[in-house]
C-alpha cells in the first residue's frame, strides 16, 4: 500500500514540477546514477544472502552498501525524509500515537542486526526479505527524486546539513550501532562532498571557495583514514578543526554566490555558519502557529507571570517555586511536594533549552510550551489555578495592561496570550554560551584534557550522543531537529535497583507496548545543577548515572524490561571513563 501511494504522489508531482533547468537535470542526473548504483549493490546483495553462508563476505557486501548510500544520503534525506526513515532509520517500530498504529522497522540497521557480529542461516529467509524491502524502498526513492525539482537553495541546505548529520548521527554510531562502521561511513560522506559542492551553481566567482571546500573535506576525509578506531577517533579535534571550517566555507559559499537562504521556519536557522553558532536554533520552529511567534514584549510580559503568585488558586505558589533560576529552573529535590502536602510523582525538569524539543513533561504529554502552561495551572496538586480567572486579575492591572499593549496590542488579555507569554519567556532560557560552546567556536582552551576525553566518551564508547543529540543534548533528533525521541531505559525504584519502577510514563496515555515505561530523553544542558536525577529522582549524582548506563540500563541490571529500547549489554567503561564523562557533562553549565 504505501509503495502504490508513493507512486501516487510522484505522479501528481510530475504533472506539477517546473521544468528543469540545465543545472537542475546535472544535479538529478548524478544522484540518479548514485541511486542506481546503490539498487544495483543491493539487488547483488540479495542474491548473495539468498545462497551464502558466510559471514564476512555478507558483511562486506553489506558494508559496500552502505558506503554507496553515503552517496545520496544528503538527497534521500531531505527530500524524501518519510522513506528514508525505512532504509536507513533505527532498528525500532515506528509509532503513530495519534492513531495508535505501529509500523515495523525496515533498512540497513535491520539488516545489520541480522548479519553483525554473526550470521545465523536460520535468519535467511528474514535477511533476504529484509534487503529487497530495501531495494524497494530505494526504487521509492529513485522515482521522487526524479520527480522533483532540486533548486539551487535546497541543494545547498541540504549540502550544509549533510554535514551537521556526519557530526550528529554518522560518527556517533547513531546509524551504524553493531557494525561500528560510523567512522569509514563518514569519511565516504566527505568524500563525497566536494563533487556535491561542485554541482551548486555559482558561477564562476566562487570557484576558489569549491577548491577550499574540497581540499578541506580531503583532509577531513585523511583523519578518518588515519583515525578509524571508533572508540579512540578523537571527535572533539575533528569537529571544531575538520568539520566546522567545511561548515564556514559552505556558508561562504552561498554569500559568494548569492545563494538564497531556504524560506521555511527550521529549528535549526538555514544562515547558520555552523550547527554550533550562537544563533543556530529558531525557537519558532516549536510554536504552536505564527501568531505564538517569539517576540522580546512577549519574554518581558511572561517574565513577570512566571514570578507571579496570582496564577496558583490560592495565590501561594508561582512558576519559579518549583522552576528555581539557581538550580537551572529546576528545584534541587528528588520530587516536589504538591499543594495538599503530599510528594509529587515525578521529578522537576529543568526550563533550560525546554523550548527545543516537540514535547513536554516526562511522558511528552503535552507538544509544547503554551499547553504545558495550562497543564500545570490546573493541575490540582501543582497551583490548582485557572487561565481565565488569571486573565481577569491581569485584565484588573494597570502594570499588566501596559505590558500587555506591548506584547499583543490594543484588546482585553486572552488566554492564550498568558500561555504564550509564559512561553516566550522560557524561550529565552536558551544561552548556549558554557565552555563546551566556546570550545567548539573556537576555544581549544576551553575544556580540559579530562574534559575533551569525556566529550569523546559520550559521543563514542559510551554511545550518550546516539540518545542525547549534539549539540541540544536532548531527544530532539538532528539534523532537521523535527521529532523530540522518548526512551525505555528501566529506570529503578530505587538506587540499589533492586525493582523497576512502577511508573509507567507515556504508556498511561497511549497503551502500545514499545512505550512502557517509555520517557523523554531529558536535555542535559545545566545539568550539573539539576540533581536529583531521572524521572523520579532516584539517582543524586551524576557518577551513579553514568553507572547505571554502563551496566546497561534496567535489563543489565535484571530486571524486567523487555521493551528497553537502550542496548543493556554493558558498556565496560573504566572507572577514570566514567569520571571523565561526568567532568565533560559539567561543561554544559552555561556561563
């Protein structure tokens, strides 16, 4: 069914598409052909598995093609993100919680699971049904991009997030988790890159600025070679001094060209020098709709709300009782205790970079900020409060009404105008100015040599990154930053682990199986300062975290979670690894 869809949807684009230009049809016509080639591996592939039992010749066909899908990977991923979720996505159902439906994961890191560290001729039939759903999906592939027009601004954009995903995804192990192949994959991505970059239209003016970006994926390309161990490849180095100047000279590029900037608001700014810029993210992206668009009258309006007592019922408790600045706006306990004096059930998450994710509490009950407010003000434990009696006490004050003028204009306060002021000011809570930002614009004094090991270990061995993305260290998943990733870790009841706990997050509101005991991952930013941790605060340090991580979750510690979407195999991490994660968390403290 969705592969007679799709052959739907790029027939109307074919009666709809402009003709292409001579630049365009260049452009098509390359990643047609790399297209071609990665079906034809892939069909080879097939009729390998279907008759070989041997290991290391699947695994090298195997590899072989996923090297070629390096290739298109840039084009497959931006123009056709819903199919290319089924070649090269997680080895994890894909869940449509509006309608309560569950699809299958297909693609290379299926058939990854199948083939690596061993083959077992029991799973042939499996394998092979695998790869031609890959092949299909690919035919998929060839057939949208055919139909579609590749502008000159999208091939750029999408030249520019090719690289944020070798950064992001490619050499954290994200999309190569058992055959940690992550660190040749991303050498034939740079390699890749400067004949992507020649086929931008720039005239002749910018010729130089294509021979720089060639030469400098060159030598990004020779770091690979040279450092292709995945546990030791320094990714701090080959970040801020290979991969960020490609990212500089891109974005020279489109000024000397006079490329325009993709008009669409994107969570990550398309003018953005490098996925580290201090104003790389857009907080828009995560609004509701326009007319939540951030503005610094809105900020201003919402900072006093927050402070305000008069929005809790009996006039007590405000935002920042629990939301503490000095703790990150969080509040320092293991859970908070409710209104009636009971203990709340689950443990208060920071505001800090709260607005870059497309989802709210620890079971993403709410998708974003303004409806996360009203959740809050009424819940009866919280502030048991009510948006429209605040907006008669707001209605009453003169200070209000001024504030109001200037944030939303002439007319009596709405509610949503409170929720989205609210929002607005927690939108400013993003600083990205700690010491892990200045190292990676530029500040190789920045962090420590425990530190750079840390950073290291988190976006290697110790496999954090694959969870907490760089550089929003939460759930939301680069590099179009469109979809905020819940989790089963099996967090314990207890800090001895010795039951689960009986909390079962998103599972109370959507009752699929995958999301039992299934929670946000939590953003890391400022996390130095918001101890207790997990959603229940079990854990009061940092160094017990990274323990319960490297014992592999609740399943490697034994207890029941059949649904752990973490790998529970440990991760024998030293105890001086352990402590030097810990120091480089401690970096994104904000200044």
């Amino acid at each position: 069914m969705r592969y007679f869809l799709s052959l739907i949807i790029t027939l109307l684009a074919l009666t709809s598409c402009k003709k292409d230009n001579e630049y365009t049809v260049s452009v098509k016509s390359t990643v047609l052909a790399e297209a071609d080639s990665l079906l034809t591996l892939t069909k080879q592939f097939s009729d390998l598995a279907k008759k070989s039992d041997d290991t290391k010749q699947l695994q090298a066909k195997f590899n072989e093609c996923r090297l070629q899908y390096k290739k298109s990977e840039w084009a497959i991923e931006y123009f056709i993100p819903d199919v290319a979720r089924f070649i090269n996505g997680p080895a994890l159902d894909e869940l449509e919680l509006e309608e309560n439906r569950e699809f299958p994961p297909h693609g290379f890191q299926v058939i990854e699971e199948l083939l690596f560290p061993e083959f077992d001729p029991e799973t042939r039939e499996e394998l092979v049904r695998e790869i031609n759903t890959l092949a299909s999906n690919i035919m998929i592939c060839q057939k949208h991009l055919d139909a579609i027009t590749m502008s000159n601004d999208y091939v750029m954009d999408a030249a520019k997030l090719q690289v944020y995903r070798i950064i992001t995804l490619g050499i954290t192990g994200f999309d190569s988790p058992v055959a940690m192949a992550s660190i040749p994959e991303a050498k034939a991505s740079l390699e890749y890159l400067p004949q992507l970059a020649a086929m931008i239209d720039t005239g002749t003016n910018a010729k130089a600025i294509k021979d720089e970006i060639a030469a400098l994926a060159k030598k990004a390309a020779k770091y690979c070679t040279d450092n292709n161990d995945f546990n030791t490849f320094n990714r701090a180095v080959f970040i801020s001094q290979y991969l960020n100047p490609v990212s500089k000279k891109l974005s020279e590029l489109q000024k000397a060209a006079n490329i325009p900037y993709v008009n669409r608001t994107n969570a990550l700014r398309t003018n953005a020098e490098t996925l580290f810029s201090d104003n790389a993210f857009d907080v828009d992206a995560f609004t509701p709709s326009p007319e939540y668009k951030f503005t610094k009258e809105k900020a201003l309006l919402g900072e006093k709300l927050f402070y305000d007592t008069m929005l809790s019922g009996d006039n007590t408790r405000s935002c920042a009782s629990c939301h503490r600045p000095e703790k990150a706006f969080s509040d320092g306990l293991k859970t908070n205790t409710g209104l009636s004096g009971n203990n709340l059930k689950r443990n208060t998450p920071t505001l800090t970079y709260a607005s870059l994710q497309h989802g709210q509490f620890w079971d993403l009950r709410q998708p974003d900020l303004e409806k996360q407010s009203v959740d809050v003000v009424s819940n009866a434990d919280e502030m048991h409060g009510s948006m429209a009696n605040i907006a008669k006490k707001v209605a009453a004050s003169e200070e209000y009404k001024k504030l109001f003028l200037s944030a939303f204009g002439k007319g009596e306060p709405k509610e949503w105008q409170i929720q989205n002021a609210i929002a607005s000011y927690i939108r400013t809570l993003n600083k990205f100015n700690s010491r892990f930002d200045q190292y990676m614009r530029g500040d190789d004094k920045a962090l420590a040599t425990n530190e750079i090991n840390g950073l290291n270990l988190f976006m290697g061995k110790a496999k954090c990154a694959t969870c907490h993305f760089t550089p929003i260290f939460n759930g939301t998943v680069p590099p179009s930053f469109s979809k905020t990733e819940h989790e089963v870790v099996g967090t314990p009841a207890d800090a001895k682990g010795t039951k689960l706990s009986e909390d079962t997050g998103r599972y109370i509101y959507n009752q699929m199986p995958q999301l039992k005991n299934a929670y946000k991952t939590p953003g890391l930013r400022n996390v130095a300062k918001t101890a207790p941790y997990m959603h229940n605060g079990v854990y009061n340090t940092l160094e017990e975290v990274v323990d319960f991580y490297n014992k592999g979750g609740g399943a490697g510690m034994g207890l029941p979670v059949d649904n752990q979407t973490l790998p529970f195999d440990q991760l024998s991490l030293t105890q001086q690894e352990m402590d030097d994660i810990v120091a480089f968390m401690k970096t994104l403290t904000d200044e």
